[in-house]
C-alpha cells in the first residue's frame, strides 16, 4: 500500500499537470482493488485454514487490520485530491454536473441519450429477487435505487441498476454553457433516467446511491486429467464469478437501512472492509478523462523513436551478430523488435523461433509476426502463461488463434509460472538470443519502461535454448554458467555475489551493489543485504514497489539507500550491477526479489558484456538515484518524501533527463 502511496502523492503534486493528476488518481484506484482482489483476499483465505498456528493467526489478522486503517487513512486523503483537482478543472472552465443541477437544454440532451443509447442497457433488478449480490459481477458501479411511491400508500421498493459504464464509457459530455466544458458522470446521467427506466410503474420518488464490491481473485482449478490445460484454466477464470466479496465501498450519504441490505447480501466477515466513500466509484476511468480540448494541462508528448540500426535497410539478424543490440523502452520504440521478429519471420535462412509470452496486446502484433513465421515454415514455439493475473481471457484467446495457425503452442510448467521473457531465433547462419525485463507487449511498451537485450553471443544463446528445453521437459535439471535462472539456483548465485562484496568490503576494497527492481521481499535476500550494509557495501536501490528493507538504520542498514520514482513511466526494468573488485558485474531479465520468483516462477536474468548497453544501464539507475523531482526515498514507514536538490540547483527529473537523451 505504500507503493500506491507515492501514486496518490503525485496526484497531489501542483508540478503535475492537471489532466495528469487526475490519471494519476484513477492509477491509484485501480491499483487499490487488485490489491484487494489478490493480496487481501489471499490474507484472508489463509487466516480460514483450520491449519493454520494460532501465532501465525494472529500476526495474520493483525496484518489484515494494519492494512484497513491504511486504507482508510488513504481513503479521506483521495477524497480530498479528488476535492481539489476538481477545483482546478473548474478554474479552468471544466466543470462535472450532477443529475441536479442541469438546464433545460442539458436535460432535454439527456432524455434523448436515454432513448438513443441508455434505453435497454439499464435494467433494474428487484432486491427482492436477490439473496445473493456476489452472483453479480464485482468491480462494477451499481445504484442501490429506493422507489417510493406518490400515492397515499407510499409504498417502498428497493433496486438494483448496474451503470453500463463498459458499454458506454464513464464520461457523456453535455452541451456546454457560458463557454464552460460540462462533462457528466454515466452513474448521473442513469440517476436523471430513473423515471425513464421504471416508466410504466407508477408515479414514484426515486433516491439512488451508489456502491461497488470487490470480490477474491483466486481462481479454482479442477485438475482433472481429462480436461485440458486450456480448458482447466478457462473454467478456472470463470469460477472468479463465484468469489468470496472481500470489500465492499458505498456513497457515506447511503442511509443506514440501505447499507445494511446490501451487506446482509453480501456476507461480509468480520475482517473484510467495509468502507465508506463519496458519491462515485470506480475512480480508474479518470484515466479516460475526456480532455475537452485542454491539451496544455497534460504533459507534452514524448516520442518514442526508432533506433538508427532497427530503420537501417542492412539485416538486422546481421547487425546483432556483429555487436549486441538493445531498446530502451518507451523511450526507444519497441517498434524495433517487431522489425527483429518480421525479419525473422520471412528470412529464409530462419529455421525456427521459440518465445516466452506472459502478456499480450489486445491486437499483438507480437503474435502477428509469429503466424507469419509459421506460415512460411518456419517452425514456431510460443511458450503461453495461461495464470497471467487478469490476463488469462486474453491469454486463451490468443493461444488457440496461434494452434489454429499451426504455432506449437506450451502451456508452461505445472506449478511454475513461465515469467521469463525470452526469444530464440535459430538460424543457418548462426542463432540470435532475446532477452528482456518487461512482456513482449505494445501497450505496456508505450507506458512500462524496460530493456531488451538482443544477442548472438554463443554461451548466451546456448543457456536461452536450454531454457526452452527446460521448459518442455521439467524433469531435467539443467546448469547454467551464464544465465541465472529460477528456480534452479538463481537465488543461490545472487546471494554468493553479495557475500562476494562482502569479503571485498572485509578486506578493505571497494565494494557496492546498484540495483533497480520492482520488488524486494525475499527474507534471505533482505537479511543478506543488512549483512552486506554491516560489512561496509554500499548499497543504492531504486525500487518501484514493495520493500522490506529499511534503510538508514545505525548500525544495520546505514549504507543502505532506497529511492522510489513515480512518474509518467511505470518503473519496470530489473537491473542488477555488482562491483565484483572493479570487474564490474552487469545482469538485466525479469525476476524480482520476492519468494514468487526466486523460487516458484522460471525466471531468467541474463549477464550484460555489450560496453555501450552497460554504460546505459548504469546511466539509468544513477539518473534514478540522483532524481530530485520525482524520487521518493523509501523510509519503510510508507512516509516517504522526494529528495531535495542541494541549494540553487534546480531539481533533477530522471525520466525526462532519459527521453532527452535516448
């Protein structure tokens, strides 16, 4: 939660552009419902094992509430940046209505939105009729709607109306007035429509509020071996629908009588949060807030350019034979390693491409290029994590259109998650080896910053290939000298050049380790930094995520230093340098420091020989280090505050400094 902190924090920031700032609070939204979705919901799951010692309960339910007094101290503090960005779109002629205060014009605009697009997409169901809500599909916006009747009777029903926000979008944008914007929120524009929506019924008095719930993630696999892994898997993400709610947030204004309906509906636990919030939910659509022409109250674009080698009409397969290529991604296009995979995929001299894939585009042209491959026989192997969180639909989606192209499609390892990002072309005239930090994805590309590596370099391309062998065979237990690879004994290997600092730093040489990574939560890996912080290593980290390290600690963490950056880039990248006795140690891939991928992922970081790509790994981290502007240090008491730049020097952006020069 304090990672999604720093996000809420930025939002706040009057540097940050308005339009930004409102992105900024729809990130921190959708961050706080995977949250619950995955890692509360997994709390909570643990806390009901009969199993479980009464120690680890308790520290357990002592963690559960710990994070609800959190969040609802967040909770006022998003309340109030939602308060004062809307007071800047105001002073810039962009105001948001309410059902309430409309003209006639605005009015007569919305009951032909209703019968033009609304009428048949919100249809109210009687509470009545519902014993259950979490038969209905969480992270929705709903309208708990009471209906009282005008007559003398006065006779009171209660609703529900799901806001059809997919279908139409959060947003409808009025005519404008006295040369304002006026935009509206759907969850409005549906409480203007009630009488439209039970015209028929009689003349009644209608009170809408809304709320949302959040229901456990956890999918449930039936492992019966007559099912397919595909098909497992599908049945698996369609057993979310039946999840357990875990939190459940309602408009404060909501009366009493109404809440408690709407929670004896949803059998909440006693540790499960209940919280109450403003008048709208779901808050991620800020990300989609319509710029209503205001284009100078968001960040001016940053192009991502094409490195001179992937535009050159030379082979690009020959220009890395000659020398390793890398992109910095999204500074650098990723456009370039679609050029590596086109080229691949109709050079004749290509025998065959093997790739991991974790996330995929909507419209991949990752996938593209591999049925193209395919077609022109070549032989194809994509490796598919179909247990991608959240991406699992998407996942099978694409899997089978591959299978129907003739790609040989791997679904992993059981009980191993394939996180490496990897790609292997074989070729005639000798093979090339991709690897990268991030997933070979468009999209996150566009906003997720990450390396990739490309190379011909034998023992490299070598352990990739091995890897890939792995992967269809998990009975065998191959050695890595270059690669590092987990489960096999990457964690070992990373403690061992720590403890290898640590003797250099014992015997009076220079010793330090910089890293960048999103996570770092493995207790070894914790304790044997402390160690190396006591012996005198210097240790710089710039973390994006969770930390459990705590820095500056006299005695045990002083030579320790931690910096988290929130920006207009997610921090994404894995970069690990080690000062190895001056023969520096240079390693890029996908693997965090937390138990999930030292030990149960395939996870591979690859060493880093290319001098120009090591110059620019080294530039990263320390621009991340010396960041002014935008770096946090992590204090791991979730009060982090940006560093400040000496006296009359202005601050230091790191990702603006790294767009300026790539």
């Amino acid at each position: 939660m304090f990672f999604n902190h720093r996000i809420l924090q930025e939002a706040r920031k009057e540097s940050v552009p308005l339009l930004d700032r409102l992105s900024f609070l729809g990130i921190y939204s959708n961050n706080l419902d995977e949250f619950f979705r995955v890692r509360v919901a997994s709390l909570s799951r643990i806390l009901e094992e009969p199993s479980l010692d009464k120690i680890s309960h308790h520290n357990l339910k002592k963690s559960l509430k710990t994070i609800n007094k959190l969040n609802e101290k967040y909770s006022k503090e998003y309340t109030e940046a939602v308060r004062e960005v809307r007071a800047c779109l105001e002073t810039h002629g962009i105001y948001i209505l309410d059902n309430e205060s409309l003209d006639e014009e605005q009015q007569d605009f919305l009951t032909h939105f209703f019968y033009d697009k609304l009428n048949g997409s919100v249809n109210p169901i009687w509470l009545s009729n519902i014993n259950d809500i979490t038969t209905l599909e969480d992270n929705r916006i709903y309208l708990m709607v009471e209906k009282i009747d005008n007559d003398a009777r006065g006779k009171t029903r209660y609703a529900i109306v799901k806001v059809p926000d997919r279908q139409f979008g959060r947003w409808v944008i009025l005519p404008s007035s006295e040369g304002r914007s006026n935009i509206m929120y759907l969850d409005d524009v549906v409480r203007f429509c009630l009488p439209l929506i039970f015209l028929g019924l009689k003349d009644s008095t209608y009170r809408a509020y809304s709320f949302k719930f959040t229901k456990d993630a956890e999918m449930e696999m039936d492992n019966d071996q007559d099912y397919s892994t595909l098909e497992r898997i599908a049945a698996g993400v369609d057993s979310r629908k039946r999840g357990d709610a875990v939190r459940v947030i309602f408009d404060k204004e909501m009366p009493k009588h109404m809440r408690k309906r709407i929670l004896d509906r949803l059998d909440m636990g006693g540790l499960d949060t209940s919280l109450c919030g403003g008048r709208y939910q779901n808050h991620k659509d800020l990300m989609k807030f319509p710029d209503c022409g205001h284009q100078e109250l968001k960040y001016p674009a940053w192009k991502h350019e094409m490195k001179e080698v992937f535009l050159s009409s030379r082979s690009l397969l020959e220009a890395i034979r000659e020398k390793d290529q890398f992109i910095h991604v999204p500074y650098q296009s990723f456009d370039g390693y679609i050029r590596l995979l086109r080229e691949a995929a109709i050079k004749p001299e290509v025998k065959s491409i093997k790739t991991t894939l974790y996330r995929l585009a909507k419209d991949s042209k990752v996938v593209k290029a591999l049925i193209t491959a395919a077609r022109n026989g070549k032989k194809v192997t994509a490796v598919v994590e179909l247990l991608a969180r959240f991406d699992e639909e998407s996942n099978i989606k694409w899997s089978k259109r591959m299978q129907q192209e003739g790609v040989n499609v791997i679904f992993g390892v059981e009980g191993l998650k394939v996180h490496s990002k990897l790609l292997l072309i074989e070729s005639s005239k000798g093979n090339i080896a991709c690897v990268g930090t991030g997933n070979f994805h468009e999209g996150n590309a566009k906003v997720y910053t990450d390396y990739l590596m490309m190379t011909s370099r034998t023992r490299i391309v070598n352990e990739v290939s091995k890897v890939f062998d792995f992967i269809d065979r998990p009975f065998m237990n191959p050695r890595f000298t270059e690669l590092l690879v987990s489960p096999n004994a990457m964690k070992s290997r990373l403690l061992r050049m720590i403890d290898n600092e640590i003797k250099n730093a014992s015997s009076g040489n220079e010793a330090w380790i910089k890293v960048k990574i999103n996570h770092i939560t493995d207790r070894d890996m914790v304790a044997k930094l402390y160690e190396a912080s006591m012996a005198g290593v210097k240790i710089d980290i710039v973390i994006r995520g969770n930390c459990s390290i705590v820095p500056g600690v006299e005695g045990v963490s002083e030579n320790i230093r931690c910096v988290g950056i929130i920006d207009r880039y997610l921090e994404h990248s894995r970069i690990l340098v080690f000062c190895n006795g001056g023969n520096n140690k240079y390693y890029i891939g996908s693997a965090d420091w937390m138990p999930r991928n030292l030990v149960n992922r395939i996870e591979v970081l690859a060493p880093v020989y290319d001098e120009d790509m090591r110059r620019d790994l080294l530039r990263t981290i320390d621009y991340g280090l010396k960041d002014t502007s935008n770096g946090r240090l992590v204090s791991g008491d979730g009060e982090d505050v940006i560093q400040q730049p000496e006296i009359g020097d202005s601050p230091f952006r790191s990702q603006e400094m790294l767009q300026m020069q790539s």
